[in-house]
C-alpha cells in the first residue's frame, strides 16, 4: 500500500479545549459554568454549537474534549453522544500545548495515528457552511506528514489582543480553497505594529483552530517540548489501567506552562523547525466574543438598539444590554450599559467597561467570596 493511500485511510477526530472559565462573563459565568457551557449566543451552549458545526463532517463519536475537574461532569452531560472516556480532565491548567497533548496521547493509544482537528469550545461562527467546507481542506492538508495547518482570520482592524499569522506564497488548493506557507507566528503585537499588520494584507488573525495528524504533533512536541513527551508518554502507558489517574495527576502539574503558539507553531516556521506549516484564510463570521460588549454587538440590530431577554420597557434609551430572563426591566434614558442579573449577583458597567468583568472574579477571589465563583 502507498503511504499516500494510507494517509487517506486514516480517522479523523475533532479535540475541543473547554477548559477556560471565562471570567468576564461574570455573573453567568462560574467555576463549574463557564462561558463554553452557557447558551451565551443562541438557545444552545458554546460547547453544544462547537461540536454540531462539525457535524457531519466529524461525528460526536469521534470528538474529544479537553476540560477539568469542575467541568467535566457538565461537559458529559452537554455532549452525551460523546463517549465518556473522550472528556480528558486535567489536574492542573497547563496552557494549550500540555492540553493539546494529552488529547494527542489517548488518540494515539485508541487509534496509533489519525487526523486531528484542534478547536476552540467557546467561539462563534456565522458562515457554518463555509466553516465545514475550509476545516475539510483544512484536514485534507494536514493528512500529509510533517504538515502543520492553521486557520486564518482576515483582520477586520487592528486588535492588540490576538496573535497574528505573516502569510508567504500561496501553494495548495486542498479542495479548491487557497493555503499560504506560514513565514512567522507573532503574539499579540503593540497597536503600531498591528496596524501595520492589517495594511499590509498579508497577516491573518491567530484564533487557535489547528489541523495535523497526532504523529506530526507527538514528533514536533518530542523536538520542541522534549520534557513535556516524556512525560505525557509516561502517561500514555498508563491508559486504561488503575495507574492513569495516580500518574496524571502526579506528571501533569511538572509540566511546562505554555501555549501551542509559542511550543510548537512559532518554532515549527524557524529555520530548522522540520516541519511545514500553512494557513487557510478563513472568512466565516468569527468571533471569539470576549466580553458582554462583543455579544451585543452580535445581537443588536444596529448600533443604537437595545437588546433584551425578557420583557422590558424602554424610553429614550439606547445601546444596551439588559440581560434579566426573570424580571420585568424598565429603562429609561440609559445608553450603552451592561445589565446581568442572575440570583446571587448583578453586574451593572457601561460596554466600553465590560473587558473589565474580570476584575470582579479577581477581587471575589482575593475575598474568598466563594459562593459567588
């Protein structure tokens, strides 16, 4: 057999990383709800919209879910046609790369070798089709060994809080669609040279959605985080046996804090990476929606409108928020405020303070306020 017909052969699974909290969305979000596991946008969950986009293209049996202790028990309800040995708690957080490859780890144990999606749990997506159609030339691409896809987001302006992919010549048309040769990964730049970036036509948004096969990552991770291998191969025998957890949770928290971008995808673009690495533009209505603001502006007709989930009355009042499901709201010559109301707290801030929701979770924490974590 060709290696390239077996290439063909090989599964593809889809590794959702749902193990954020999502602090600016506080009151909703909590400890054991964060923003993947609330219907932020639309009646389902971030989570549930994650997984169903995929759908056909990769079913549910096939998803794995990278999440912790105080969430798993809720992400297997969300995704009960999941099989539950595919929600992978970790012990301690340790950034992207250790999360990334610890899903690597048990595919390779259940399968030797497959195509892998790598996602984010809590973003949103306008243009599904489109979506399905570039994450299918996506893990076409990255059936090859050695090849590293990305995602792209064409920049709509100069955001200082996003990574950034420098795109070189065009050289594949997997499905139709165009993929660039990847010349340099850059995190979150200042504003002069992120304006720089989007004129320049060439850069693309970094959104964390990463395509290859789990031979390729486990071979980059061994190069580039030969400790953190190591380790997780450690782990890797243990699957299935009575050891697993004992050894989880004695390896994981020794392993190195640091995100897949910084690991393996910027030194996979320097000269001797070893690897070949490509973006795909990816034009579908992205968004990461960060904060109470960035859902308005998903959800309000215009600019001036209000946007409310139960009934309301408003009067002369503009640009608002008012997220109250279980009370009557009046609002009155208030314009572009933030009203969240759940049964314990309300969060009342101007939009253009809601990025600052955090500082509330921080604070609560620093006052052992626990019951309202």
């Amino acid at each position: 057999m060709k290696r390239g017909e077996k290439s063909k052969r090989l599964p593809t699974s889809a590794v959702l990383l749902a193990g954020g909290r999502g602090t600016r969305f506080w009151p909703r979000s909590r400890t054991r709800t964060p923003k993947q596991l609330l219907n932020i946008v639309g009646k389902e969950t971030m989570l549930r919209q994650t997984a169903a986009r995929l759908q056909p293209l990769i079913p549910l049996r096939n998803v794995w879910v990278v999440t912790n202790a105080e969430q798993a028990a809720a992400v297997r309800r969300e995704l009960h046609e999941v099989p539950a040995s595919h929600v992978l708690s970790e012990p301690v957080g340790r950034n992207t790369a250790a999360a990334i490859a610890l899903a690597a780890i048990h595919l390779a144990h259940e399968r030797t070798d497959a195509v892998m999606a790598v996602l984010p749990s809590d973003s949103y997506v306008a243009d599904t089709r489109r979506y399905r159609s570039l994450v299918s030339a996506a893990l076409d691409l990255a059936r090859a060994p050695g090849n590293l896809v990305v995602l792209g987001l064409p920049p709509t302006r100069p955001e200082t809080g996003y990574g950034y992919i420098e795109s070189g010549r065009a050289v594949a048309r997997p499905r139709g669609v165009r993929a660039y040769t990847v010349r340099r990964f850059t995190e979150k730049p200042a504003l002069p040279l992120a304006r720089k970036y989007v004129a320049s036509g060439k850069y693309f948004w970094n959104a964390g959605m990463f395509f290859w096969r789990v031979s390729t990552f486990l071979d980059a991770l061994r190069r580039f985080l030969p400790a953190t291998h190591t380790a997780l191969v450690e782990v890797g025998r243990t699957i299935g046996t009575a050891r697993y957890e004992s050894t989880l949770r004695r390896v994981y928290p020794q392993l190195e804090n640091i995100s897949v971008d910084y690991a393996v995808m910027e030194r996979a673009t320097q000269p001797g990476g070893a690897s070949q690495v490509f973006v795909i533009p990816a034009r579908v209505g992205w968004s990461d929606i960060g904060s109470w603001a960035a859902v308005f502006e998903l959800l309000a007709a215009g600019p001036r409108g209000n946007v409310t989930t139960g009934p309301s009355f408003t009067l002369d009042a503009e640009g608002n928020y008012l997220w109250t499901p279980k009370k009557f709201v009046a609002a009155i010559g208030v314009r572009d405020l933030v009203l969240v109301e759940t049964d314990d707290a309300l969060l009342l801030c101007t939009r253009d303070r809601s990025q600052d929701v955090g500082k509330v979770v921080k604070w609560l924490e620093s006052h052992r306020q626990k019951k309202l974590l």
